[in-house]
C-alpha cells in the first residue's frame, strides 16, 4: 500500500510540473508588431487608418505620423488589415516566430478612385461662340469644376485656324483663362479646353470659333523702339495701331506702296541691311536684296519706290542699283564720281529723277542734288556744308523738295551723329528757292525735325521731332503746310514714334 501511495504521488507531481512549464513557455512566446501606413507615390503619411488581425489579437489606429504598433501578438501566422475611408483596403502577411520578436510592416496605400468623380464638362465662356471682329490678341476664358474638392485640375488648351495647319498646344494650364497674341487678321480660330484631374480620363468641351478683324487700310507706318530693336507699327489717324513687323529682329524706314499692295522696310540680317517687303497686314515677308543696303551708319540709310510698285531704288556706299520688287534684275543706275557714299534717295512721282543726298564716311561733307534717268546731274540744292543734313522727299508734282539740315553745323567726331538744330527746309526746283517751315511753325528750341514726307495730298508734312540731347523720347509730328508758308501749325501724332511714312 506505502509503495502505491508513493507511486500516485510521483504522478500527480508531474503532472503539475509539466503543467506549469507549459503555461510558462505559452506566455513567453509573444512578439510585437510596428509598422506605417504611407500613400502609395509620395511616401505622405496616413493618419487614423484602422490595423487589425486576423486571428484577431488587437485593433490599433495609426497617429498622425502614420505609424502604429501591436505589442503581445503570439506567435503565429497573421493576415494584418489596414482600412481607412476613401482608399482601398490592404493586406499584409506577418509571421511572429520567436518570443520578442519585432516585425515591421509598411502599408503602402492607394486612392479608392471608384469613390471620385470627374470634373464637369469645361463651357467656354469668351470669347462667346462665332464671335468676329476680335483683336490680335484674345483673352480665351473658360469655366470647370470637381464634386471632389480636394483633387487637382489641369486645363489643356489647343487652337486651330483655317488659313494654315499651324496648332497651338498649351497644357498643363491651371488658370481658367489664357492669353492669345500675334493672331492674324481676317482669320478664324477654332478652340477647345480639356481638364483632368489626374484620375480619370480628360473631359472635353464643345469647340469653339472666333474670327479676328480683317486687315485695316491703316496710312500711317512708323518705327518705333522696343526691347533695344527698332520694330515697325502700323496706324490709323486715330492711333488704333498693331504691330506690323516682329521685335526679334531691327526693323526699320517703313515704305508703302499702294499699287503694289505692299510695305517695303529695311531689316538687319547678320551685321548687314537688306530690303525687305510683306503685305499690310505682315504677312508674306520677303528678302529683296542681295546685294545689301550700305553706307555710313545703316539707320540713317532710305530707299525709294517706283510710283507703280514694280521696282526700288538703294544705295551700297557709293553706288545707287535699281531692283525689282520680286528681287530680280538688279542694275547698277549711278556711281558717285567723287567716291562719297549715297544715303538716301528718293523718286519723283512720274519717274524723270532722283534727289541724292551723299556724305563722307563720317556723315558730313554733306551734298544734295537731283540727276536724271542717266546719270547727269540737274539741280544741286545743298554742297560744301558743314553739318548733317538728308530727309529727302518730293512733292507728288516733282516740283518741290523736302530735305532737313542742321543749322547750327554741328558736326559730331564721336560717331553719334548728334545734331543740334535741324530743321525742314522745303525746296522749290522751279524758283531755286528755300522756306524753313521748321521756323515757321515754331519749332521747340533744343530740338530736332528730322525724317520729313509730304502727305498724300502734300496739304502737310509728317516728320519727326525729339530732343537734341540724342536720349529722349521721339514723336511723330505733322505740320499744315499753306500757300503763303507762314505762321505754320505743328500738331502731334504719334508719341515714341520715328521714321514715319503717309500714303
């Protein structure tokens, strides 16, 4: 019996010790669990996205740094869950094999884009739809919205025409309005607006058309300074104005000729000058010289038109070519014989002559004279004086010629041909006689009137006056010419405006 006692005994003890020793390793064999909730793309964290097991041990949240923690998981296989509103659920396999175990889990999270909407549809708001007559440059303005108000919008912009397969393409736009310059005239445009915000596919508007003005019949063309170049700009009387030529290039001495339907100007091509021609609304831009336009200083050089459009006359140094308008049958016509440069010449209306103003290489030694079709001088209005002097123009009968000179015969040796006192002197070659219309219409003392043409009708005379200081503003001035050429009005016309040209 004692041994039987003994023996339960042995077994109950055992029991119990085995016992223990299984609760202890049970509860010793736990790991933790850390962890961050980012979204996917941009690594931003995610704030308060519910983290749970399964099998289910705890339900935690991540902070505002995305990041969680599950402490006391017992070892095992898990499927750990993150879910928040808004984005789609995701899951993650951890395995906790030993006791204290760290795992760390980073759940990288996508927007639910079955829960976003699209934006509405873009209406194009102005200009309103087949709207005509719109300037050179339109404000193009257009409406969208999102139901989510959190999203992104992006506009993309294209433009079409119906005179060339030229596009316009402008993306990435987050304003509702654009910009359009340097339209064409008498053009229609065609445009529509596409917006996306970067989760569904771009939402198109209806297309939209509009058609600019038709090319004014402007009179008025002048050079005019911007951004360091000379740029050429075309006018009516009443300053309603585009820009006729392109500022990235030095544009200058504007010439219309109304039986060519063209405006010819001078333009610097790689250090030289060279006549070109384009139609008045600027389109059609064409190289006329070969030979370049030359002589002492390019800008104070000028050309002159055949009445009927078909051909120019030039001067390189001391040579005078005569061209065709289409750049063929260049002929040298006259060749100085004292070897001075020509500067400037003009034609008389019905063909017979050309007025010269030639110069040495300083623009000085200044000569003004008439020769016929074959080179044989006829009148000589101006030699041997000091000073500048040029602007030669005529009167549409031949009879009267427009030239300016500086009276105080100043003559400037640091090349800035700076004149003092210049003033317009009207020449009549039947009475070799002279009338300072500068002085009679009471010309600003310490300025200049340079670049004279007579207008059309030759009632007046457009030109330019500026301080003589060589830095101030120039402006485009007329003068009422009358029969007894006394007590003169001088009216202003364009303000930072040169070189200007009425026909």
């Amino acid at each position: 019996m004692k041994t039987l006692i003994q023996l339960i005994s042995i077994i109950i003890f055992s029991v119990c010790l085995f016992s223990c020793n299984e609760e202890l390793v049970d509860q010793a064999q736990t790991g933790i669990l850390k962890g961050k909730v980012v979204k996917r793309g941009t690594n931003e964290p995610i704030a308060n996205v519910k983290i749970f097991t399964a099998p289910t041990t705890q339900t935690v949240f991540s902070g505002t740094d995305g990041s969680f923690e599950i402490a006391n998981m017992p070892v095992g296989n898990y499927s750990v869950k993150a879910e928040l509103s808004g984005y789609l659920t995701n899951f993650q396999a951890v395995n906790v094999q030993n006791q204290n175990q760290v795992v760390t889990v980073v759940f990288e999270m996508d927007d639910d884009e079955s829960l976003n909407s699209p934006p509405t549809t873009p209406v194009l708001l102005s200009p309103v739809d087949n709207a005509v007559n719109q300037p050179l440059s339109v404000e193009l303005t257009w409406n969208a919205t999102d139901p989510d108000t959190t999203d992104v919008l992006k506009y993309s912009l294209t433009v079409k025409n119906n005179l060339d397969t030229n596009v316009i393409q402008v993306n990435d736009l987050t304003a509702k309005h654009y910009s359009l310059s340097n339209l064409k005239f008498g053009v229609s445009y065609f445009w529509q607006v596409s917006v996306s915000d970067g989760i569904h596919q771009p939402v198109l508007s209806s297309i939209s058309k509009f058609t600019t003005n038709t090319v004014p019949s402007n009179r008025y063309h002048y050079a005019q300074k911007q951004n360091g170049n000379l740029v050429i700009v075309s006018s009516d009387a009443s300053g309603n104005n585009f820009q006729f030529t392109n500022s990235s290039y030095n544009s200058w001495r504007p010439r219309k000729n109304n039986n060519a339907g063209l405006i010819a100007f001078l333009r610097t091509e790689g250090g030289s000058a060279h006549l070109y021609t384009a139609n008045p609304d600027g389109s059609n831009l064409f190289k006329v010289t070969s030979v370049p336009v030359a002589g002492f200083n390019n800008f104070e050089m000028d050309f002159s038109w055949s009445t009927n459009g078909q051909e120019l006359i030039y001067s390189n140094f001391n040579k005078l070519y005569k061209i065709n308008k289409d750049g063929s049958g260049l002929t040298l016509i006259y060749t100085t014989l004292d070897g001075s440069m020509i500067s400037e010449c003009d034609w008389s209306y019905d063909g017979s002559k050309i007025a010269l103003k030639t110069n040495d290489f300083n623009g000085y030694n200044v000569k003004i004279y008439i020769v016929d079709m074959v080179g044989s001088v006829v009148k000589t209005i101006l030699t041997g004086v000091a000073g500048a002097a040029g602007g030669l123009n005529f009167s549409v009968d031949g009879q009267l010629l427009l030239y300016t000179k500086d009276v105080s015969a100043y003559q400037d040796g640091s090349g800035n041909y700076r004149q003092l006192d210049s003033r317009i002197f009207i020449y009549n070659l039947a009475t070799n006689t002279n009338i300072d219309i500068s002085t009679e219409s009471d010309k600003p003392l310490g300025t200049n009137d340079l670049d004279p043409r007579f207008s059309p009708n030759n009632a007046q005379v457009i030109f330019m006056n500026t301080s003589n200081d060589n830095v101030s503003q120039k402006n485009v001035m007329t003068i009422d010419l009358s029969s007894s050429m006394t007590d003169l009005i001088r009216t202003a016309l364009f303000s930072n405006a040169e070189m200007p040209d009425y026909e």
